[in-house]
C-alpha cells in the first residue's frame, strides 16, 4: 500500500488511488477530490474559527454559511479541474439528481458537499455558547451511482440525500455541488 506523501498532499501527479493506498490515508474528502489524502476544505483549525465567529456575535447559520462560502472558495483555488454547480433553488426534492447530473460534461464526476455544525447556546461555564460538533461530508457520483467514504472507513454505496446526512453529525446545511474532471 502506498503511503500518503506530503509533497503531493492534492494528488496533482495522480500516484494514489482508492487501491494503492490503505483507507485510513484518506477521508470522504480525499475519496471524493480523489486525493487520497485527509484532505480538509479550508486551511484554518474549524473548531477555533467556528469559536471565534460567535463570540464575534455570528449566528450558527451564518457561521455555517460563511463556512460553505470559506469552503468552496478553497476547494475551487486548490482544484482547478472543479467547478461549482448553482443549485440552490433544487437542494433537495426527486428531480435534483437528474437536473444536476444533465449540467455535467461526458468527463466529469458530480460531488456533494455538506456540513454538519450543532451549537450549545444554552449555558457553559463562561455563559457563552459553545460547538458541541462539527464535521463535513463529500458523496461522488462515480460509475453510476452514488458512493461515499465515512471517515477512515471503508468506500460505501449510497442514496443521494438518504443516510449519513442525517447520521453521526446533523448534516444540516445546503448542498453545495461540484463538477470535477474525471480524469
């Protein structure tokens, strides 16, 4: 098995894959981006920044918003064969994966991308709010259907907008989708 090589954290050369390297080298993120690697969509520690937007006064939507934006906006500087697909008016409902699936080229791959942020607002030591969880969560379309990877799990089929976005971390947020190069 291949081992994560820090001087190609992105995969850039292609090297790795999901069968020369051992499964708890990558994450959904690394699955998805196909970078084999515990790839994170921002170059920040989450927990901290997520803390200092509310004690900033930013409201759990609003932080998770800016959290959507901050990511995208990583993600399509860190991938220049990714691009953001417009969804929000069909987030959700039957007809979603086939209008998103009909904006894709031949070579490309969709991915869906969500994040899960719950707030205590109701009482810590220093009365002040705090993150009882965060996390985030890539699926690909990939081959035909629907697949996801859990944490340094193994590679999952799944259903569009059933299962883990209601699972471990309430995956609460818009969907926010991307076509990448199938390369």
């Amino acid at each position: 098995m291949e081992y994560l090589n820090e001087s190609d954290y992105l995969n850039n050369d292609g090297v790795r894959n999901e069968n020369n390297t051992s499964f708890d080298n990558f994450n959904c993120a690394g699955y998805a981006l196909k970078t084999y690697s515990w790839y994170h969509p921002y170059k920040f520690f989450a927990w901290e920044y997520i803390e200092d937007k509310l004690e900033e006064g930013f409201t759990r939507d609003e932080i998770v918003e800016d959290l959507l934006e901050v990511s995208k906006a990583q993600m399509l500087e860190d991938f220049k064969n990714l691009r953001y697909i417009e969804a929000a008016d069909y987030n959700r409902g039957a007809a979603v994966e086939s209008k998103l699936l009909s904006q894709l080229a031949d070579d490309e791959e969709l991915i869906a991308f969500r994040i899960g942020l719950e707030i205590d607002d109701t009482f810590d030591y220093e009365d002040k709010p705090i993150v009882e969880d965060y996390d985030f969560h890539y699926r690909v379309f990939r081959n035909g259907h629907w697949c996801e990877k859990l944490g340094d799990g193994d590679l999952e089929s799944c259903k569009f907008t059933e299962g883990i976005w209601d699972g471990f971390c309430v995956y609460d947020s818009p969907i926010y989708y991307f076509a990448m190069k199938a390369a």
